[in-house]
C-alpha cells in the first residue's frame, strides 16, 4: 500500500488535515478533523479501559507538560536526549547522522556523463559502483561535521527571557510518573507489583520527521510504568524478567484484539549494542507501516534507574517498605510505552480494503466496532418525504444517546452507503417508504429499518422498538449472522 492513499482518504473523509494549512503549512504537524478526533479517542479510550479500568493493580495519572528543569537534567535528557545532525553546504538541509544511509540517495553519475539517477537506500551505483559520499537529497553539496542536536523544545516561563526561567517541553511521559511515585503510592495505598498508566502530549524537536503522522514533533503517548520488587521470584526467576514477558504478550495481543493482522506484526529485541544504558532488556512491537516494518511500540525494562536518579537529583526517597523482608527497595520498572498517533496509523492501514462489487470499487475501512469512528448511521431513502426524514432523524437522537451516530441524506443511497464504508461505519440504518407507510394511498407503515452490515452488506428488517437491543448485543461482541438469523433479511 502507498501512504499517499490512506494521506488522500484522511483528507478527503476528515481524519487529519496538514496544520495551519491555509498558510501552506507546518512542516510534521497535523490537525485531527471530525472524524480523526473520534477515532483517536476511541483508540485512547480502548487502551486506558483494558490497561487501568479493568485491571486491579493499575492506576492512573495525568502529569503536567511543564515539569521542573531538574527533572530533565536528572533523568539524563538534559545531557544525553540528543541525535547527531549534519548539514549539506550546498542546499541547507539537515539530516541525522546515524540515518543518511537509510534512505534513497540521489548522484550525479561521472560513467554516465553525470546523469541523475536516485540510488537505493544503502547501495551502490550500479554504473560506476561509487557509494554516497555527499548530500543524499541534492548530490552535489558536501556534508558538515556531524554534530549533536538536542530534541527538547526550549522554551521560558515568565515575562522575562532569561537562564533562570529556561524549561522545557516534556520530551515523553514517563518522568511525570517517577517523579510522582512517592505521591501515587502513598495516595492510593498500593502493594507491589502496581503500574501508573498515563496518556499525554510529548514533543520533540526531531531533525527529519515525516511520514505522515508517524513521526511528528508533536504527539501523544500511552504508557505505563509498572513496578515490581526486584527481590521477588515467580517459579524461580525474577519477577521483572516474568513481568516483562507478560506484557510483552499483553500487547503484542492488544493489536489484535483490535483488528490488526498478526503477519503484519512483529517482535524485534533490542541487540545489546542498541539498549539504552538503563535498560536490562527492550522488546519493540513493529508494524508493516506502507513505509516499511517500523516501531509501534517498546516494551523496555528500565531496572530502577529513574527512581535512583531522581531520588539522588531531589533528595527526596523513592523506594519502597518490603513489609516481608523488613526493608526498603527501589522497584524495578517494565515500561509499555506507545504512541496514539501511531497506533491511529497502523488502524487505519491495517483497516483499509479495495473490494470489487458488482463491478465497481468499494473501498472500505474495516475498523473493530470499538475502533470505529461512527459507530452507526441513519439514511432517509427520501428526503423530500418529511414523515419519512422525521423518523430518520427521530432515531438519530435516540440512538446517539449510546452510540455516535450521523444523519446523512446528501446523496442517493447507493452512495451514502459507499461513504460510510469508506469511514469504517459497521451499521447503517434506512429508513424508507415501508417504514412511515403512506397516508395518500391509506397505507400503514410497518414501523421497521433496514439495517445493514457493513463487512457482509447484508440487510435484514428490524421493528424500530428492538433496535436500541440489536445494536447493545452487536456492539456488546455478538456475531452479526447469529443476531441476523432472527430478523427477515433484505435483498440489496
């Protein structure tokens, strides 16, 4: 699949719009539109109810994005968050360093009468086998020294703008919940193991975002922090590396819970020359993204250093009573950490179909009904019929009083059915002739909709009073052919 189809379809259908688009733009930054917005939501909303909601031994915590500038110097961000940046003389632009090889580079072949021809990431000319020595972007300019760039965004509190008013946007969530260890476990009373969930903004300054809402400077992370008594055992090994496991597991799991094909997932371990220097063991979840197998989420065992650095920064402990052992220890932390705009991403590529029916196109988002930004709509067969709009639009009311639920009658119902399938709507409802009767030739109505599915596009006929059930067991899990066995189907 190309990323330029699911760009177009985001746009066209109003999931995310480029920001400040008006006045052309700003580089990696994206506004969610209607329909984005509800879709992001309902990935935050899956993920915080199977992590915090339904789980004992979690919590949650919303930390602010402004933290004290000694947070960042302690947790080593300060010092260390950097990546290595080099310009082209020639055309000004920047790279990273460590990433010039990754992609396409452009060369001006001397075998060749210096044609132009774009190389693939990491290989050789095939005409004069010279590799890239200069700006892979423009081919002519020669690069700088590599040197480090800190992602951080700075920025000051206060009317002044002076070295004492200096902090800084929150690079990730997880320092907010370290640093409020001591609060939340004293607050709530908790016994290892326990995990702190939180969801919320990040930024970072990178030197060459892009692809879409995959990387962006800014973006909103889901993480947990779960901390586990190093001194514990569980059949004989250590309860971290048990726990790690798990929720490696967990989440490898969650992704399919919710619609994404296994084969477009993968495990990578993190080789000991790659692992952070705090990290005893990393695992990321990858993707099949349209622009290669990438990271969607790390799942990291980060020991106790960011307890031990912050104790030690602030002077303040941060550990933990053993009431078993008589002791205090600083508990070790496995660390889920994923990325809603990402997962937003892998749900939609993973949803997006091209079907052919009955000769024409449909293209389809086969979103999980929890996913999905509108959840149902309703669909006059006439608008110039008011019994028959008056009844559409009675039921839109009482239905999104559950579930999100539209109006539409903007087109014929061919098409009305195409757009919602094209948006990942499971279920539509019509409304027609039959349903309101007609008073002119003394006909009856027989107060029932047409509901339709929106993997299967099967019909059945539904009494209006039994809709609000039908829909509560189909949202609640049931199998759409079991509920429709009991209803009269519909020939489309």
């Amino acid at each position: 699949m190309n990323m330029d189809v699911i760009v177009s379809l985001c746009k066209r259908r109003g999931f995310v719009f480029q920001s400040s688009e008006i006045y052309g733009g700003i580089a990696s930054c994206w506004d969610y539109g209607p329909l984005g917005v509800e879709l992001k939501n309902n990935v935050k909303r899956a993920w915080w109810r199977d992590n915090v909601t339904l789980r004992a031994d979690m919590v949650g915590l919303d930390a602010a994005i402004l933290m004290h500038p000694a947070v960042w110097k302690a947790s080593g961000h300060l010092d260390h968050f950097t990546d290595p940046m080099v310009d082209c003389r020639a055309c000004r632009r920047r790279f990273r360093a460590d990433q010039l090889d990754a992609q396409p580079w452009t060369h001006y072949c001397p075998a060749t009468k210096g044609n132009k021809f774009t190389v693939a990431a990491g290989e050789a000319c095939r005409h004069c086998g010279a590799r890239r020595t200069l700006c892979p972007e423009c081919g002519k300019g020669e690069l700088t020294p590599p040197r480090q760039f800190n992602l951080m965004f700075k920025t000051f509190m206060g009317p002044v703008e002076e070295d004492a008013a200096v902090t800084y946007l929150r690079p990730e969530t997880a320092q907010g919940i370290f640093v409020n260890f001591d609060n939340v476990l004293q607050s709530m009373r908790l016994k290892l193991p326990f995990g702190v969930a939180q969801i919320g903004k990040s930024f970072r300054n990178e030197i060459t975002p892009g692809n879409f809402i995959f990387r962006t400077h800014e973006f909103e992370q889901m993480e947990i922090e779960f901390f586990v008594n190093p001194n514990d055992t569980i059949d004989g090994r250590p309860a971290d590396e048990v726990w790690h496991e798990r929720w490696i597991e967990e989440r490898l799991a969650w992704y399919q819970r919710y619609g994404i094909r296994r084969e477009n997932l993968r495990l990578r371990e993190h080789e000991k020359g790659e692992l952070a220097h705090y990290a005893k063991r990393t695992a990321d979840i990858d993707y099949k993204f349209p622009i290669g197998w990438s990271e969607l989420e790390g799942v990291a065992n980060r020991t106790d250093f960011d307890l031990k650095q912050h104790s030690q920064a602030s002077g303040k402990s941060l550990t933990y009573f053993d009431e078993e052992r008589k002791t205090h220890v600083v508990p070790y932390v496995i660390e889920p950490s994923a990325g809603a705009d990402r997962s937003v991403l892998a749900f939609l590529v993973d949803a997006y179909r091209e079907e052919e029916v009955r000769g024409e196109k449909r293209v389809v988002l086969r979103f999980h009904p929890d996913l999905a930004p509108i959840k149902i709509a309703v669909l006059p067969l006439l608008k110039k019929r008011p019994e028959i709009v008056a009844t559409a639009q009675g039921l839109r009311a009482r239905l999104a009083r559950r579930w999100t639920t539209v109006y539409d009658d903007t087109a014929a119902i061919g098409r009305l059915y195409r757009r919602q399938d094209e948006v990942g709507t499971p279920y539509c409802v019509t409304v027609d002739v039959q349903t309101v009767g007609d008073a002119e030739k003394g006909e009856a109505g027989d107060r029932k909709v047409t509901v339709r599915a929106r993997d299967s596009m099967e019909q059945i006929r539904v009494p209006i009073e039994e809709l609000v059930t039908v829909f509560g067991e189909l949202f609640d899990g049931a199998v759409w052919s079991a509920v429709a066995a009991r209803y009269p189907a519909v020939k489309g």
